[in-house]
C-alpha cells in the first residue's frame, strides 16, 4: 500500500541522504498519497453511510452525507438524495425542514444522474425525488411529471433488472393512474395530447414481478398486492396478500402503517 512506498523511499532518500533528491520524493509522495488516499476517501464513506443506513441511524446519515453534497461521486450523491428524503419522512421533522429537505434531495439526484448516466440508483431516486416535490407543487405539476418519473423508473431497471422496490414503484405508478379521479383526469387531459393512463391489471403484473424479484422485501408491496386484488374484486387473493402484510414484521414507522392498513382492510371484507 502507500505506506510501504512512503517507507521504501524515505529508507532509499535517507541512504542518498540529498537534501534536494529527498524533497522532490516527498513532494511527489505526498501529492501521489493525497490523490490515492482521495479515492479511498470515498469508498470509505460510503461504507460507513451503509452501515448507519441499515441500523437506521438517519440523522446520523444525513449530517455523513451532508459534508460531501459537492462531491463528484454519483454514489455518494444519490445516497445523499436518499438520505436527505428519508429525514424528510420523520415524524420530528418540521412542515418546513421537510419541504427544504424534499427540493435538496432531488437537486442531489439530478447532480447524481449528471455524474453517472449509467447509475441505476441515481435514476431510481430521481424519479421518487421528483415525485416528492410534486406533492408542494399541486396536482398539475404532478401529473406533468409523471412520464418523466415513469421514464427514470423504467431505465433504473433496464440498469438494474433485479431492483425490486423500483419494479414496485411503478406499480404505485400505475394503481395511482388507475385510480386517479376524474376531475384529475381532466386536468392531465389538458397537460398532454395523450394522457398517462394505467390499469390495475398493469399495476398487478408489477407488483408480482416486484415479488419475483426479491420476494417478501417489502410490507407495502404486499399490500398493494392486497388492495389491487380487491379493486380487481378477487377477495380470495386479497386476502392473501394482505394477511401477509399484516403479518410482517414491523422494523419502521412505515411498517407499522402497513399493519394498521391491512388490518382495516381485512375487517372491511
């Protein structure tokens, strides 16, 4: 490693033991550690965003990431976007920290997806970031987003076809066009010549894919399996699907909802 160069030539720069021969070696050296050392830095942050993101540590995560929101790094950069959202969906964040928090994230997104075309993860959170703003933005431009969104989606699996909260969210996607009222409607009727629409039976194929994918990932895709199955009035496998996700174990506040949900749901059949 660099250290053993650092060692190798400072033994050989002492042996010559010229002032000058031993400057411009250390010269070289340091700049040549700082730039190798650089590129290490990164991966070593990453790292440890990882393993405070799996024991759920997200303030912590946040303030990791928060330092490197400059970085040319696309996987630093999406992290950040992911890290900055996820704070923004804690109940102890404030009205106004969780909008600040909702345009920073999908401003780390699109740096990411600048960075790295080719990054499946910046696609990914671009498309959920962009989702998120649409909710300060009101009901128009929402809809005007939703293509772009459903574009990123679809290149992040074509990426990565094995992302299966990807392949679920554009099964949100489409039970959310599925289910779109109808003076929605008329609004999307005027945004574009030929209105997104969906299907809760397009929206069934990728919440079962999502499965297939990676199967029992996700409490909430067991639940939209649930709730599709009943707008498509198959009782049988609504029940089903949504006694697993009651029955899966709780790790976040979003968990928890997904209990209470399909708990109500069972009880209304």
């Amino acid at each position: 490693g660099p250290v053993q160069v650092l060692r190798k030539s400072l033994q050989r720069g002492v042996a010559l033991s010229t002032g000058s021969f031993l400057i411009y070696e250390a010269h070289k050296l340091i700049s040549g550690f700082a730039e190798v050392h650089a590129s290490f830095k990164v991966e070593e942050v990453i790292e440890q965003a990882d393993y405070l993101y799996g024991s759920g540590e997200t303030e912590k995560l946040y303030r990791l990431l928060v330092q490197h929101k400059n970085s040319d790094d696309a996987e630093l950069l999406w992290r950040l976007a992911r890290a900055s959202r996820d704070l923004a969906q804690l109940s102890s964040t404030s009205a106004e920290e969780k909008r600040q928090l909702a345009y920073e994230a999908l401003e780390c997104a699109k740096k990411a997806l600048e960075k790295n075309e080719s990054n499946f993860a910046a696609h990914k959170w671009y498309g959920i970031c962009l989702s998120d703003v649409g909710d300060f933005e009101g009901i128009k431009t929402k809809i005007g987003n939703a293509i772009v969104i459903k574009e990123h989606f679809q290149r992040a699996i074509e990426l990565n076809p094995k992302d299966a909260t990807t392949i679920h969210l554009i099964g949100i996607w489409c039970y959310s066009f599925a289910e779109m009222p109808w003076y929605q409607r008329k609004i999307a009727a005027t945004l574009f010549a030929t209105p997104p629409t969906s299907t809760f039976q397009e929206a069934l194929h990728y919440f079962h894919m999502a499965e297939e994918a990676d199967p029992n990932f996700y409490s909430k895709n067991l639940l939209y399996l649930g709730k599709t199955y009943l707008k498509l009035n198959n009782k049988k496998m609504a029940l089903l699907w949504l006694s697993k996700a009651k029955e899966y174990p709780a790790h976040t506040e979003e968990d928890k909802q997904v209990q209470k949900e399909a708990l109500e749901l069972l009880n209304s059949i």
